[in-house]
C-alpha cells in the first residue's frame, strides 16, 4: 500500500480542518489504523514527518490507534478475532460467512491545533 | 483562536478516492455502463484475454475500455486493433489506477450504445486491491506460471475480488502449479469467489468465462 500517500491524505485532511477552525499550528493528530486496513502503521509513521514538511502540521505529533480485526460469526452469534488480514473463518464451526466488524479503520479521527 | 483545542474530525483517509468512485458509478449506471476492474501481477495474461474476449464477443457485446500502465500504449494499440474503443492512462510513477485518473480517462471515452466497461489495471497484486475505481467488480487473474499459493500471498486482492480467472492453464502440463490446490486456497480466502480456469491461447475454457462474463452486464 501506499504509506507515504496515506500520510499525504492525512495531511490534506488536517489542512483543511485547520483552515476550517481558523487554527494557524497543529500540535497533534490522531489517526485510527485497522489491522485488517492492509496499511503498515510503522511505515505511515515513517513518511508523516516528510510529508508535514511546509504544511500547517509541520512539527505535530501523529498519535497511531491500532485497531484489532474482530469478526462476527451469524452461525454462532459470536465475535472472534481473524487471525489475520486472510480470512475471517469461525474458529467454533469454520463458518465462512463471517462479516468483519472492526479492523479496517483508515480514518484521522482527532487533532489538537491552535 | 485562544489556546490549543481538541476537535473531533472522523475523516476515512481514502475518502477523496471513494467518492469520486461514488460519481463514476452514477454516470455509468446512467447510460447503462457495467464497469469490470481487472487486476493481477504484470504478466499473468491480462491484455491477451481482453483482446481475445473483445474479438469473440463482438456484435454481441459493445465493449470499451482502458487500460492502465506506467508507461507507453502498447496494450492500447492491441486492444485498438480489436476494432474497440479504447484509452491509455499512464500513470508514469504510481502503481495502480485510481478512481481520479479514471474519471479523467472517461471524458476522452465515447459512451454511446457500450455496455461493458473494461478497466485493466496496472499490474500489481497489492495495491489495486484498495482502490475503488467505480466498477461493478474486481475480476482477478492469475497464471499457472506463478504460485498456486498466490491467494494466500496476496489474500487482500483475492478477498475483494468477485471471480478469478486461472489463465494459461495450456502451459499447465511444463509447469508445478496444482490447479485445484490454487482454488482452495482462493476459497480459504474468499468462500463465495467465482472461478473459471482458460486458457486465451486454445480457447480452453473461454465459453465458461464469456458465459459469466455476459451474466455480469446490465
């Protein structure tokens, strides 16, 4: 995935939030990132400082909340957590027709700006 | 403004992308338009199936399309050479097509009495899996020259894919790859994927995919 274009977004999202609040400094952004997004929170990490260069999030703090892939299973009326971004099986009854309910969050969901 | 302040924003990063995906399946469903996303890794025999299927398919489905590379229209000029109406996007450095430079490719792109779209990505097995370019479905392909254990690999793409097309399967005998092991492993991923195994060379296959094919339309 494209980490350092994810990065861009966020920024083009707090930008115009800034100008939005009449805000001149950005001090922190906090995103949600889903274990199931197929996005590498490290790597994001890694390209936001770059990518902030010039903008009003020049020197802010990106705050990463990992969200945990959970499933449901209609079968068992249960939640579990997919092992990974492969398949969301039931564990109790190998069901298939497991919906997935958390886990790929890709979203700037709070930022600290004045 | 006085002091820093919290503000709550609950924006989805990749939504520019989305909604302008959101506008291509509104115009396309005006005229009638049903959109098909072909994805694989370079290679695996994308252009050569569309060319054959535009060339089996003519009088009986009207079908333009685009076509997706960093660089030169090659795969265009093939597809031109079908008779169909067809667009080059390069993308130059990006890796996958999204839905911008589609929505761009379609002003250039005569609507009139199609009704198929063809849309073949660039090849790459991860990134095209998470863009939205505003098509019906994502239609993936793999070869018997790769690894059978390619949906696991890869499980993203085969997981947001509605069918996958096993191409090549006339180099199957020169090769090691275990053809009903690839299904189950597209299964694993994702239980309800469609399947058609052909190859564009011998025909092999080709009815099944056509018949499939012409189910998806309008």
């Amino acid at each position: 995935m494209h980490e350092m274009s994810i990065a861009i977004g966020i920024i083009d999202i707090v930008e115009a939030s800034a100008k939005e609040n009449g805000a001149r400094k950005v001090n922190r952004v906090t995103v949600d990132i889903g274990e199931l997004s197929g996005v590498e929170a490290d790597a994001v990490a890694f390209c936001y400082e770059a990518s902030a260069k010039g903008s009003v999030a020049e020197g802010s703090a990106l705050i990463i909340n990992r969200i945990k892939g959970r499933a449901f299973c209609p079968e068992c009326e249960k939640e579990f957590t997919p092992p990974s971004q492969r398949s969301a099986v039931c564990p109790d009854c190998n069901g298939f027709e497991c919906k997935i309910i958390a886990g790929e969050e890709l979203q700037v969901t709070q930022m600290e700006m004045e | 403004m006085s002091g820093p302040k919290v503000v709550t924003i609950k924006k989805d990063i990749l939504a520019k992308n989305d909604e302008i995906a959101q506008a291509i399946r509104a115009r396309l469903a005006e005229t009638g338009v049903t959109a098909i996303n072909f994805t694989s890794s370079p290679g695996s025999g994308k252009t050569t199936l569309l060319a054959r299927t535009l060339t089996d398919l003519k009088g009986e489905l009207n079908i333009a399309v685009l076509e997706g590379d960093q660089e030169t229209d090659n795969d265009a000029r093939k597809i031109a050479e079908t008779g169909a109406k067809v667009v080059q996007i390069n993308t130059v450095s990006a890796c996958h097509l999204d839905a911008n430079m589609v929505s761009r490719a379609l002003n250039d792109l005569d609507f009139a009495g199609t009704d198929m779209l063809f849309i073949e990505n660039v090849g790459n097995l991860v990134c095209p899996a998470s863009y939205d370019l505003g098509e019906k479905m994502k239609v993936a392909l793999l070869s018997v020259t790769e690894g059978d254990d390619k949906p696991l690999k890869y499980p993203k793409m085969f997981r947001v894919a509605g069918a996958m097309i096993i191409t090549k399967t006339d180099l199957a005998p020169h090769v090691d790859f275990d053809i009903d092991l690839c299904e189950e492993n597209a299964r694993k991923v994702n239980p309800g994927i469609h399947i058609v195994r052909l190859s564009a060379k011998t025909g092999d296959g080709l009815s099944a995919w056509y018949e499939y094919l012409k189910s998806l339309a309008n």
